[in-house]
C-alpha cells in the first residue's frame, strides 16, 4: 500500500462558492473518460490556438522567452514554434485530467518507458533517488508515469482554492505516494533518507535567493536556483534526470542515466550541469515546455529588465 497523505473531503468543499470549480473538474472528467485520446488531442490543439487570442500577455512572455532562448532561429521559425507551443498548452488540459482521473490500465496503454533499469540499479542499492525534471506541458503525466513504475513523492505549491488543492492532491497521488510544499526542505531531505523517488524541477525563476546567474539556452546569465545540488548532497542519493515526451502515439517517459560527479559542490558548476541537462531534454521538444513563464525575469545588477 503506498504512503498516500491525502487530505479528507469535507463538507465545506461542498460551498456555493466552488460550484464553477466542480463544474470545470466535472468536465474535465466526463471528456478525459469517454473521448479517444487524439480527439483530446484534437480538442487540446484548438483550444490552444483559441487561447492565443485570449491570453495576449502570456502570448507575449513565450515570444520573448523564444527570442531569447532561440535567437539563431528566424522570426518565423519561432512564430511557428510559438502556435505550437500554444497548442501544447491547451493538450496540457487534458493531460492533467488524464494523469488525474485514468485508471493504471488506461495510462499503462499510452506510455513507453525508457530507462527504468536506473531505477532499479538505484532500488537495489537502497539509494534515494533525485528527480531531475522540469516544467513540460506533460509534466501532470510524469510524475503519474514514474509512479505506475515506482511510487515516488512529488514537490509542489499548493492552491489557494480549497477544492483544486484537494483535487490536484487527489490526482497526483493517484500512483503516488504524497505531495510535499517546495518550501519543505526538511520534508524533501527526509523522503531522500528515506530511500524515496523525489520529483523535482529547478528550471523556474525563483528570484535571488538561493540562485546563481548561469547560462541557459542563449541566456548567458539565467538565474537558476541552487537547490538540486544541495539535495543531491543527501547521503546515499543519486540525481536521475526525469522527463516525459509527447509523440504520435502516445507518451515516452525517459529516465536517463545518474549524473556523474554531481555535485561538485560548486555552485556555479552544478547550476551549470543541471541546466544543460534541462537544455537537452527541451531541445527534444521545445514546443512542449512551458514557456509561458518568465524565465529570464530576475537579471543582475545593471542588466535591464528582459520584459
């Protein structure tokens, strides 16, 4: 029986106020359990280029992160990974209620596994394993993936609303073992210990602390946090870098191979590999990563603002 945590339900989620929010999860599950996924797909690629035309400003934040991460691409290269992006976006919806709502058998069907023979390397030594992940559009699908394998625990922020808190709590511990705040640093030191699988991506922007300025795609100076090194340190842990790919028929869970000498206790340098790692996987399918955030938005002293 996995170590699920998961928060009761109380009558209070029953309020008036969260009607539109059953109503939208509601949805969400009606359609992820009786459409063929490549109509969801269909669906989620329409929604995706309606969405361009509603959310003008997060359409401007993925053309600037574009430009400055793929410089040597032409505008019109970009314009094109930028729809598609969009149309990763609105995939993304029904992924989260695939990850969420599917039963083991229905997932099992769409996912291939690459690489779990790391994970068993690392199971038979009693190692703590460090997922080294980041934030894809199909990210709702990875940590649920490696679970069906090997039930791990996840980072996360929690929501504010009382019912998409239970609900996403509730989903993502569907092959899981529980969630922990990304500010529970004991509580991830602990799941390490303990011998666990922690999913964890670093690539945000989380501001000055705790971050060094280390290139990232063209960026030459990204603010990147430092927090993976400090938990690879855990005793007894190896960081697995974690990723999964959306294609034609389905989804690749890629878990690929340890990373040597990590980490250094450099900083700078264990910033530096973490990023490439990251840099790789996107580069596989850059239209299926997040782009919508602001990456680049903390810069240092007397580089200006990049929005």
């Amino acid at each position: 029986m996995y170590d699920s945590r998961l928060p009761p339900f109380r009558t209070a989620l029953l309020h008036p106020r969260y009607a539109l929010n059953w109503l939208g999860l509601g949805l969400l599950w009606l359609l992820v359990t009786l459409l063929p996924w490549r109509a969801q797909m269909a669906l989620g690629r329409g929604l995706g280029r309606l969405s361009m035309k509603l959310l003008k400003s997060r359409v401007g934040v993925a053309r600037r992160n574009l430009e400055l991460a793929l410089p040597e691409l032409t505008l019109a290269e970009r314009e094109r990974m930028l729809g598609a992006n969009f149309e990763s976006v609105g995939c993304a919806i029904f992924e989260t209620g695939m990850a969420w709502f599917w039963p083991h058998w229905r997932m099992r069907a769409l996912t291939r596994m690459d690489g779990t023979e790391h994970v068993d390397t690392a199971v038979a030594k009693g190692q703590g394993m460090l997922l080294l992940s980041a934030h894809f559009l199909t990210l709702e699908l990875n940590a649920r993936q490696f679970g069906l394998y090997r039930p791990g625990v996840g980072v996360y922020r929690p929501n504010t609303n009382a019912v998409l808190e239970y609900a996403q709590v509730h989903g993502r511990c569907r092959s899981n073992k529980y969630l922990v705040d990304r500010l529970d640093i004991k509580g991830m030191l602990r799941a390490l210990r303990q011998g666990d699988a922690l999913w964890y991506a670093p690539d945000h922007d989380y501001g000055r602390h705790a971050s060094v300025f280390v290139p990232f795609f063209a960026v030459a100076q990204a603010a990147t946090i430092t927090g993976t090194a400090t938990l690879a340190r855990v005793k007894n842990t190896v960081t697995l870098p974690c990723f999964t790919l959306r294609e034609q028929d389905g989804y690749r869970l890629i878990i690929q191979p340890p990373l040597a000498d990590f980490p250094t206790g450099d900083d700078e340098a264990d910033a530096i590999a973490g990023n490439q790692v990251i840099e790789a996987a996107i580069r596989q399918a850059p239209e299926q990563y997040m782009w919508l955030h602001r990456r680049f938005k903390t810069t240092p002293e007397g580089v200006p603002y990049r929005y």
